[in-house]
C-alpha cells in the first residue's frame, strides 16, 4: 500500500491495483488523481448528484472487494454532513476521521474497532482521537501535523509517502506517528 497526502483531507491510497481519493480539495482533484473510490467525509446540503464510485455518507459500500463503513460524525448540522469512514483495502483496515472537531460518538468508536492506520485532523481534537481509537499508525493532516505528533509525545521526519505493507503493521510496536509532505 502506498498512501500520498495533498494537503488538507485528501489523502490518494493505492493498494492491490486498485486507487482510492478521501476529501479531494476541489470537484476536479478525484479525476486528476485517478480514483476507482472517491470518498467524502464532508459534504454540503442539499446534497448533489452523487457520482458513480463516490461514497458522501453513512452506511455500508463495496467496490472491487474494498469494503466501507461511515457513521455520522457528532458534528452534523443542517448545512453539511460529516462521516466518518472505516475502509477495509489490502487487509489493512484505515479510519478517516475528516475535519471533525467534536468527539466521537460511541456509535462512530464502535464502527471503527481496531484501525491499522487512522488519518486525524490537526486540530486541538487530533491527539484525542488517536488516543480514543488506538491504531498502530496515525496520519495527521489538515492544519498542523507536527503539532499533533508533538501532543502524542513523537518527532517523526516527513517523508513523501508511507509505504507500508499489512505484515509491517503486524511487527509494530506501539503507536507510530507518520507525517507526509503534501
């Protein structure tokens, strides 16, 4: 699995011959960043046309064998709906917690479970999520990232991509911390 970050929420991760885009920052992004799954954490009311191969809230999806769950996140309003994603890809199991801000829901912490890899938002939340969730990598993105790694007590180099295979997780010890240049 190879995971590429592009500022923001929108990270590209490729695995098993098969591209999955989470949060592109602009309509086009998923097509420039070729996407067989684009997934949306965050999307306005009243919701649009929702494109094949695009996944923009709660529920239960399979594409090509890639196996995905959201959950409302706890700050939905009336103007945007968040969710909260557990992807199943190359039987590595990935959290997207998105730009969120509030706490996870027990219904939200029950439909992750175990999380290889979680990607947070660097925001005063993103520690908080990291440790609520437990996984053995965490991706923080949006605003600040060394700052999150700082909270969790790390001081990882950035790198340009995570390379990183189920087997990989499996030899972890303990949480690692991953900060991607965008």
């Amino acid at each position: 699995m190879i995971i590429n970050w592009y500022g923001g929420g929108c990270y590209k991760v490729a695995a098993a011959g098969f591209d999955l885009v989470v949060d592109p920052q602009s309509s086009d992004s998923g097509s420039r960043l070729k996407a067989d799954l684009l997934v949306r954490t965050a999307v306005p009311f009243p919701l649009d046309n929702v494109a094949s191969g695009e996944i923009i809230g709660p529920g239960e999806y399979e594409m090509s064998g890639v196996v995905v769950r959201g959950a409302p996140a706890a700050e939905n309003g009336p103007k945007e709906l968040r969710t909260i994603y557990k992807v199943l890809i190359d039987d590595i199991t990935l959290g997207f917690i998105g730009n969120s801000s509030g706490e996870l829901s027990e219904k939200a912490l029950d439909m992750l479970g175990e999380i290889d890899i979680l990607f947070v938002p660097s925001n005063a939340m993103g520690a908080k999520f990291i440790k609520q969730v437990g996984p053995k990598v965490a991706v923080p993105g949006w605003g600040d990232p060394i700052k999150v790694a700082g909270d969790i007590g790390q001081k990882p180099e950035a790198q340009e991509k995570l390379v990183i295979k189920k087997k990989d997780i499996e030899a972890m010890d303990g949480l690692k911390v991953v900060i991607l240049e965008s």
